[in-house]
C-alpha cells in the first residue's frame, strides 16, 4: 500500500499549493490513502467546514490536527462526525477523537493523532502511554502515526518506543521539512517534520515583516498569513510493503 501524508496546510496559499500539486503527484505516486495535518488552514489557525469539505472532494481520507485544533470553535459542531482527528492526548471531555479507523480494500488503516508536551505548552496526558492504550484497543494492519510536536527529541524518542509496533511515525508542526526520513531497525518508517505547503518566503506560512518585528521589539502582534505568491509543497509518500518512506519537496 502507497500512503501519502502531506505537511502542515497554512491558510490559502497552502489550499492552493494543494490543488496546484497534488494532482501531479497523485499521477506519479498513485497514492492509496492521502492523510494531511490542516491545523493551520484556516488562514493559519484550525479548521472550517467548508474547507474540510473541499479536502473531502481532494481525495483526502484523514486530516489531523495540532495546537490550534479549536482556534476556529465552529469545528465543535462537526468535528464527531468527520474525519478529522484531534491530538489523543487530549483530555476524554475534549470534542472530537484521537484516532480513527478506515479500510481500504480488505486492509484497516488506522491513523493516529498525538502532541508532544516539551515548548508545547498545553496541558496534556503522555503522549507515549495514550499510544499504549490506543493499540491496545485496535487491531489494523496498518497504523499511523502523526505526532505534532516542537522537539525533534521527543518525537524520535516517540519513534524508538513504537518501534515494529506501527507503521509509521511522521512529525508535524515545526513546518520546517528534515532530512532525517528513515526506517527504524524494526520496520517503523519515520521522519521528523514532513514540513508545510504554503508560501515559500513567509516565516512558517506567516507574513514575515510582523514576526520579524515581533523578534524586534518583544510587542506581541496578531500574526496573519503570508499572501505572497511563490509557494513550496511539501508531503511524505510511504510505501508499506518494503517499508520505505520519502519526502516529496517542491520549491518554486
């Protein structure tokens, strides 16, 4: 089975780099399931429901999300019967659920949605023992993992734990796209942040003069996208029958 998981979306430009690129590479991979955190495409904070469902009409099987999972507090109102998955970490009374299970031909896939808590800043269960309970509940032939997090640290440490225990560990968040995809010694394909689809020359998908001014003077501002034009697209395309992942990364 191909598997395509594409980084952070922010705000438009990262719709359109979606509908720019996605069609050529569904050409080339032939993905069977695409996956996508879009915890930032709503202009950089959360999600809509029509812009849910204009991923729906993409192809996208399950969106993920992150931090700003309820930036935008209209996704209370559909986010249970969707397939959008917030971090399981969350508390139980949180709307929404951490993980969900599709199947594609005779094989279940299940996708799995954790946040890391070092420089993250929210309260948060363990990330390493909520995957412990989670697989303990399922039974898929596949499972994936999407593990938002700040620190590169945690979200190998993560890796090594569920080593031959999931499919895949992929790292949102930091929007910035590593080197570092690989497969760990018992089969596990990881890499440490996927990276964004968005605009090439902001700062991480935000206009880059107010964060710069930010870093300038300490004055807290409202951050906004960045809507210049240049975009870069960046996903991982898995391949579960080798294993083998690697990283797709456009750059106009």
């Amino acid at each position: 089975m191909k598997i395509l998981f594409i980084g952070d979306v922010f705000g438009s430009r990262g719709m359109e780099a979606l509908y720019k690129y996605l069609p050529k590479i569904k050409q080339e991979h032939k993905p069977n399931l695409i996956f996508l955190n879009g915890e930032n495409i709503d202009r950089g904070f959360g999600i809509s429901e029509s812009i849910y469902k204009e991923l729906m009409k993409l192809g996208i099987s399950v969106v993920t999300l992150g931090n700003h999972s309820f930036s935008k507090r209209e996704i209370i109102n559909f986010i249970d019967d969707s397939n959008i998955i917030r971090p399981a970490n969350y508390a139980d009374s949180i709307p929404g659920k951490g993980y969900i299970t599709i199947k594609f031909n005779d094989k279940l896939v299940t996708v799995i949605n954790l946040m890391g808590r070092i420089f993250m800043g929210d309260p948060l269960d363990n990330p390493f023992k909520k995957a412990d309970e989670i697989l303990e509940k399922i039974d898929s032939d596949y499972v994936i993992v999407d593990m938002h997090a700040e620190a590169s640290s945690e979200k190998i440490a993560l890796a090594h734990y569920l080593d031959g225990r999931v499919t895949a560990v992929v790292g949102t968040h930091t929007h910035v796209p590593t080197a570092d995809a690989m497969v760990f010694p018992k089969g596990t394909m990881y890499i440490s942040d996927i990276g964004m689809s968005g605009t090439k020359y902001g700062i991480i998908g935000a206009d880059k003069d107010i964060i710069v001014s930010k870093f300038l003077d300490g004055m807290p501002r409202r951050i906004k996208e960045d809507l210049s034009s240049t975009l870069q697209f960046n996903a991982v395309i898995m391949d579960t029958d080798i294993p083998q992942i690697k990283s797709i990364n456009i750059y106009e």
